[in-house]
C-alpha cells in the first residue's frame, strides 16, 4: 500500500472513530438512563403519592405501609424500569416492618423531565423532605440500587440518613463505563459522573454494601471498593451465585435478611 493511500485509510478510520465517539457523547444519557413509562395501578394497600421538586416537578412515588414500621425505607432505583418492577422489594421490606417510599425519577414511570445526574439529585431531595414531614418520628433508611446507589450517596452528603443500604454500587460512573467500554475514553466524555468512592468517604453513617458474587453488570469489585471508602460501622453482605438483574437481589431472602439483621443492630430503636 502507497504512502498516500495509508494516509488516506488512516484518515478515514479516524473519521469514523471520532464520529462515533462524538454520538455517543452526544446520546451518552440515552445510554445511561433506561426508563420504562407504563405503571399499572398501584395494587391494594399501596399508596400513590406526588413528590414536588425544587425546580417545579411532580413526581409519582408509591409507599408501601408496613402495619407497625420500624422505620422508612426510601428506596432508589437503577437506571432501568421504575417503581412497579420494586414492588416486590417493597412487599418484602414492609413485611419485616419497614414501610417503603418507592420512588422515580424523572423521565421514569410517567414522570415529567428528562433523567441527569443533578436532577436526579433534585429528586432524591424531594423523595427525603417527603419523608421526613410523613413520617417524621421514624428513623430514615436510604436504599440505592446500582445507579440508585449513587443517587443514595448524593444525598447522604447533603442530608445524613440514620442507616444507607447499596446493592450493587459501583466507584464511579467513568469507572464502570470503562470496565464495559475499555477502548473509549470514558473519563472525558461522561457529563454525569456519580464519584460514588470520593463521596462516601465524606459521610459517615451505618453502611450496608450488598454485591452479586456473579454480577456481570456492576462486578464485585467495583462494590467492594465502595465498601471499603466507607466509615465505620458497616458491612458487607456478598450473596454467591447472584447477577446483577437475578431475583435474589431484588426480594431474596438472603438479602432482605440481612437487610433486616443490619438494621436491627444499626438503628437506636429497631
């Protein structure tokens, strides 16, 4: 091959390379955030109620009552579906006494907006604030899943919860982005970033880190090293055999288990 005819290879392979990266800078949210906008009724028992945002939005959330609570969980999704598909979290939560707010986000389940990391951050405020004026003598326990870990650690920055529960977290956004992509360069072109290690060395509160031995999604390590940025007391709880989207680590009672047992030793009055 002639020197100008490589040159003229290279150039167009560059081309491309950069096109593609620039749509994906472009699209990046619509990779990030998945959601799903049809909700059912929410089933008998289950409580539909409007969170009002700083910047004006209302959004749709559910509580699921426990008959004697211990406390209120407000539970924080990953970045698919919304909150009909944690109902079972829910269920089994309010089971064992904890009353659960499930929240989503906007952009998620028929809410206004379109997801960002600060908006997202604006949500878990108006998801807080609801709780604390409804259910104001009961300790507040926040629930992040995955990308909702992250969301979780935001807010527990602002505003310290009395126990924080991560299922699934992952150190960074750019981080895990890169354990997927390894030939982009994700550092640059991330506009939202969820520092998830960075901020939770800021907080100190009782912190229940869960992984998925056989996630594949947000793999071990990454929960392992948000487990170990964060203060003391705090535990991890690894549940064998478990992917990212298994079932149990949505309501497995291995989990919620420990859920459970976490919380009794953590909480002032369990």
């Amino acid at each position: 091959m002639s020197g100008k005819r490589l040159l003229t290879t290279f150039a167009w392979v560059a081309g491309a390379i950069v096109a593609i990266v620039g749509l994906l800078w472009v699209f990046q949210r619509s990779l990030i955030y998945l959601p799903t906008q049809e909700v059912p009724a929410p089933p008998p028992g289950v409580e539909e109620v409007s969170l009002k945002t700083e910047d004006g939005l209302s959004l749709e959330a559910w509580i699921v009552p426990a008959e004697h609570p211990r406390a209120v969980v407000i539970a924080f999704n990953g970045n698919a579906g919304n909150r009909a598909h944690r109902l079972p979290l829910g269920e089994a939560l309010a089971a064992r006494g904890l009353t659960v707010l499930l929240t989503d986000y906007r952009g998620y389940g028929g809410n206004p907006g379109s997801p960002t990391e600060d908006g997202l951050g604006l949500d878990a405020n108006a998801a807080r604030d609801f709780a604390r004026r409804q259910f104001d003598e009961l300790p507040v326990v926040y629930f992040g899943e995955s990308l909702g870990a992250g969301v979780a650690i935001g807010l527990a920055v602002e505003h310290h919860p009395d126990a924080l529960i991560l299922r699934s977290p992952f150190a960074s956004l750019p981080e895990i982005a890169s354990v997927h992509y390894r030939w982009l360069p994700t550092s640059l072109l991330l506009n939202d970033r969820y520092q998830n290690v960075e901020r939770i060395r800021t907080i100190e509160v009782p912190t229940l880190v869960v992984a998925g031995a056989a996630d594949r999604v947000v793999p071990t390590g990454q929960s392992e090293k948000v487990f170990q940025a964060a203060a003391e007391p705090k535990r991890l709880l690894t549940i064998e055999g478990a992917g990212h989207n298994d079932l149990v680590l949505l309501d497995g009672d291995e989990m919620i288990d420990g859920i459970i047992e976490f919380l009794e030793e953590t909480l002032a009055d369990p």
